[in-house]
C-alpha cells in the first residue's frame, strides 16, 4: 500500500494521558506535480439515508464552504444511494474531470457499508487490511468495555474499517483520530460520513493539499436593500453584463425583508473608464448607490435570514 505514513510506534510516548496520542502523517509530494494547485472539485455523498431523507447532509454544504475559502471551485455535488455500479461510475467520472474529490459515507463495519470495496473496484485494486490503521484502533478501543468484551464475529466487524484499496494513500491527519483520509489517485479522498468528524478531517486535511495561493482566491462582498427584488433586476442584469464572467453576480430575496446581492470575484476586476484597476469594493459601493443598499458583514447576513424564517413562519 502506497501509504504516507508514521513510524509503526504510533503512541507518542511522551503523551501523558491515558488516551493514546498519534503521530501525524508528513507531508507527502504534490500528488498533482510539482508547481500545480487544485482549481476543480467535486462531491459525491452516498448514503440511502440521504436520499429517503432519514439523515440530512450536511458535508456538502461545509465542503462547499470550505472550497470557497480555499479559492477552489466546486463545480458538482452528488447524491448516490449505497449501489456499486453507480460508485464505480461516478467516482471514476469525477476523478478524470476534477482536481479534488471527496466521497463521504459508507465507510463503517456495517453489511451496506461499501465505499472502500466499490473504490476498489473503480480503481482496479483488491481490499487488504491496513496495520497501522488497525494499531491505531486497537490502542484507542483498548479501555472501551464494549470493544474489549466483544467477540471474534464483532471484532473483524470493526476491522472492516481498516480494509483499504491496496494502492492507497493513507494519510492520518489528527493525533487523537484513528481513522485516516484514504486518498485514490491523489485526487480522491475518502471520508466518514459523521458531520462532525467529517468537519474535523477536512480541515485536519488542508496542509496535505496543494491548494491555490491566498492571492488567487475570490473575494465576497455582499449588499443588502430592502428593495424588491424586481426592482433591482434590470441594474443586475446589465452590470453583470457589464462585468462578464470578472465578477458574478447573485441576488438573493429574503421574504418580506429585502434581497441580497452578492458579489464574488478576484481583485482586480476589470478597468475604469480612465484605465485604472477596478476593485470588487469599487463594484461594491456602485451596488450600494444604485439599490439604496449597504455592504452587510456575515453577523448581519444570519441575522436577516433569521427574521425572514421566524415571519415565514408566524404567517404559516
């Protein structure tokens, strides 16, 4: 297994608690070469939890926020059930169009869950059992009562959770998280469905990612007006015609409150008339003249959207 891993001793001896603390992976090569940064991704979430609307997703939308941050476009979100052909299929179409993929869900010790099997299959690589992954589990379940009465039927149940593709990367991200990142192809990442450890590893991820420099990445400003959304639609449309593809531009009605206008791009943004560069905050206060507006910070955003729910629902 192509791993990136740590020494076998993976307790840090020098921890003084009675939870065992792991040793990080280092950072391996740009797995896309030498000089190149991540511009595309994708999301695949699998679960026939989410599509019959028993579990709510909400790693695309942390992942879509993350990307965003990052200076990365997300360019496609999908939903599959736990179906191996549909896996193989999609995995295999995001990791030829995208730099970044994530798949999350599917990766427990459960009969349906399948994820590391199908991406096998998808990448042509048979299941083999990965040690240190296995050590790490065992050093942190050793003073778990349940894991510790368990029997043999259960414990190989769990180890299913270590069964990874042979040629994998297996990158472990958190000294205090046995389970790592599996990454296919240096593109694909594998990660557990559970919002919050999902949260915790993607973040744990971004040293091991080549990510674009801070200067390429967009900026957002947004514009809040109390005019109605009609209103203010011819002035949109001819600046965003006006801008082209520079800068995009979003409007965003908030029920019986008013409607936001978003603005995302990268400085500069074009020319003035004279030849000067034009800025997204030059755009900015053009919006805020034109709607009878004001730039909103993120605190006064989550605000308005608040009080448009709680009037949506006092008429209900």
């Amino acid at each position: 297994m192509s791993s990136v891993n740590t020494p076998k001793d993976s307790v840090d001896p020098s921890s003084d608690s009675n939870t065992p603390r792991f040793r990080v992976s280092p950072i391996p090569p740009n797995p896309l070469g030498e000089g190149r940064h991540i511009r595309t991704a994708a999301a695949l979430v699998i679960g026939d939890e989410i599509l019959n609307g028993k579990t709510l997703d909400r790693n695309s939308n942390f992942f879509a926020r993350y990307c965003f941050e990052h200076g990365i476009e997300l360019k496609r979100v999908e939903v599959i059930p736990d179906d191996e052909l549909e896996i193989i299929e999609a995995s295999r179409r995001m990791v030829k169009n995208y730099d970044f993929v994530i798949t999350t869900g599917g990766i427990g010790p459960t009969h349906d869950d399948i994820t590391y099997g199908c991406l096998a299959k998808s990448f042509h690589q048979p299941l083999v059992h990965h040690s240190e992954t296995l050590r790490r589990m065992e050093a942190l379940s050793r003073n778990r009562r349940l894991f510790t009465s368990a029997n043999e039927q259960q414990r190989e149940a769990a180890r299913r959770m270590a069964l990874f593709p042979r040629d994998a990367e297996v990158i472990f991200t958190g000294e205090d998280i046995w389970v790592p990142v599996v990454r296919l192809e240096g593109r694909l990442c594998i990660f557990p469905g559970i919002p919050s450890l999902f949260q915790r590893m993607l973040t744990s991820l971004t040293p091991y990612l080549p990510l674009p420099p801070k200067n390429e990445r967009p900026l957002r400003i947004q514009v809040f007006t109390e005019r109605p959304e009609s209103n203010i639609a011819p002035y949109l449309s001819s600046l965003q015609q006006r801008l082209q593809k520079r800068v995009q531009v979003g409007s965003y009605p908030v029920i019986s409150k008013g409607v936001f206008v978003s603005l995302i791009g990268r400085d500069p943004c074009g020319e003035n008339a004279n030849g000067t560069p034009l800025f997204l905050a030059d755009v900015a206060r053009e919006v805020e003249k034109e709607t009878g507006g004001h730039v909103v910070s993120d605190e006064e955003i989550a605000e308005k959207k608040r009080e448009g729910v709680d009037l949506l629902k006092s008429k209900v």
